[in-house]
C-alpha cells in the first residue's frame, strides 16, 4: 500500500514544477546607436514592407527561463507581434541612417523572421535570424535577397527564480538589433539601392 503514497508524492513533485511556470509580457526594442557614434547615412529609397512572423513558435511567446532540472519556471512574450516590432526596427534603423522614403519610395524592404528566441539556463542566450528582400517598386522586381543571423549570450549570477525577465528580453532586443543594423549597414544592400 505505500505505492500509491509514493505516486502521489512524485505527482505532486510534478505538479509543483509544471504548475509554477509564470507568463510574463516584455518590451523589445530598438535603441538609437549612443551619442558619438557615427551611423552610416544612405539615399533615402527604401521604405518597409511586409513583414513575416515565420518562426516556429506561436504568437508572441519568445522563450523562458528554466529551473536547475531545465523546466521552464518563467516563459516571456512579446508585448507587441513579433512582426510589428521588427517593421518598427527597420523603420527606425533606416530614418536614423537618414534612409527611410515615406513619400515616393523607390525600393521595398520584406523581411521573413525564421527565429526571435530566448532562454535563460546557465547563461542568457538569445538569436534571430530573418530572411530579407529588397524590390523595386516600379515593376515589384527583386533586386537582393539574404539572410542574415545574430545570436548572443551572457553568464549571469542570477539564476532560475530569481533571474529578472527585462534582463533576458534585452539580449532579445541586442539580437534582434544586431540582425537590423547588418542589413541596413551591408554593402551589398546598399549596392542594391544604386
């Protein structure tokens, strides 16, 4: 008769892990280079397109932070679509370049977001990586078309309960940042406006 006993005890053990897992929203964002720091400025050509949530996971869940047995304790969501907030950071990368056409464009920038993750175990580790076209706009031709890709990672001394999400969602944000600035700072985009 202790076998019961011992079940319910592991099922509650279970319980307790899988039912302590909390969702939280967090805010992703784009910060302008810090003051001093020269940005290359471009022809202003270019405005957004569409832009693709293409990732495996759902909605606007990014990722979590995960206990010493690696179960997730705390999962983070984006505030906003993943799109919509990548749109946003093209948009502002490219007007702080001096690049962004909100009248009478000439190209269109599209991009598909194949991952936006984050995890917190050890260390703080996020990646992006997004696929991007740019077309012309007169005859809606591709002109260039790649991918690009940015991971970071972090050690960090707080860890499971005690790790702060604005922590994991900022090396979101420097990700998906770092893919942003890429594009818009690559020569071969740029050959691509001439």
């Amino acid at each position: 008769m202790k076998t019961p006993i011992a079940i319910s005890a592991i099922a509650g053990a279970v319980a307790l892990f899988l039912g302590g897992c909390k969702s939280y929203d967090v805010s992703l964002t784009y910060s302008p280079p810090p003051a001093g720091k020269a940005v290359k400025r471009g022809p202003k050509l270019v405005e957004v397109g569409r832009v693709s949530d293409l990732r495996d996971v759902r909605g606007r869940e990014i990722g979590a932070i995960r206990n010493e047995v690696g179960i997730p304790i705390k999962r983070l969501y984006a505030k906003r679509p993943i799109a919509q907030i990548t749109h946003n950071a093209f948009g502002y990368a490219l007007d702080i370049r001096g690049m962004l056409a909100k009248k009478s464009a000439k190209y269109v920038l599209s991009a598909d977001i194949l991952e936006l993750w984050c995890h917190q175990y050890a260390t703080q580790d996020a990646g992006c990586r997004m696929r991007v076209t740019v077309t012309r706009k007169s005859d809606n031709r591709p002109v260039f078309t790649r991918e690009y890709q940015a991971k970071r990672s972090y050690p960090t001394a707080s860890v499971t309960y005690w790790s702060r999400v604005e922590e994991v969602a900022a090396v979101t944000s420097e990700a998906l940042q770092a893919v942003v600035d890429t594009v818009i700072d690559d020569p071969q985009y740029r050959r691509a406006l001439r």
